[in-house]
C-alpha cells in the first residue's frame, strides 16, 4: 500500500504563486508516474499534471505554462508549483500515485485564489 500525504494549500490573490507537496511512503517501489487531480465546487474531478518515473510530464491545457511539476525521487516527494494563479484555479487538489496495486489518492489540499 502506498500512503500518500499533500501539504500546502492556502489562500493566495489572483496572479500569486503557491507550491504543493505530496509526500509518499509505504510500498513506494511500486510507484510509476504520479501526479494531480483536482476537483471544483459543483464540477468533476480534472487531471491537472502528470510526472513519470523517467520525469516525462503532461498538463492540462489550462494550466500549461503556469504549473510546473516536479519529482524528487530520494524525498519520494511530487511538488505542484503554480503561478499566475486564476480564481479559476480554485479547487482540491489531489494527488495521486500509480502503483503495481493500482491507485493511491491523498487526502486534498485546498487551494482558494481571491480575485
């Protein structure tokens, strides 16, 4: 099993800045690509970003050029760092990792971008 805990979330103005992390442990051998979800008030959950084993990354077309995801292999860590933030971007905002187990999510962080 795979245990995943996200840290970070907070409230920022429009156009601040804010990292998250999701910290891994457990069966973390068995852990590919790993990534973020995140889910608005009254809409359905969103792939955001995604990172490979081999750090081949994807986006969501929305975020594209703000986010940038990252991987640290010997703190089994993945950050989320966003810039120019929207209110649009307000949301929860979940990890998850890829297993041999299938998938872990973590808990959430909220994320709340005042305009």
């Amino acid at each position: 099993q795979v245990q995943l805990v996200e840290s970070g979330g907070g409230l920022v103005q429009a156009g601040g800045s804010l990292r998250l992390s999701c910290a891994a442990s457990g069966s973390i051998d068995s852990i590919n690509a790993m990534g973020w979800y995140r889910q608005a008030p009254g809409k359905q959950r969103e792939l955001v970003a995604t990172i490979t084993g081999d750090g081949t990354t994807n986006y969501a077309g929305s975020v594209k050029g703000r986010f940038t995801i990252s991987r640290d292999n010997t703190k089994n860590t993945v950050y989320l760092q966003m810039n120019s933030l929207k209110p649009e971007d307000t949301a929860v905002y979940y990890c998850y990792a890829n297993g041999i187990r299938g998938r872990a999510w973590g808990q959430g962080t909220l994320v709340t971008v005042s305009s």
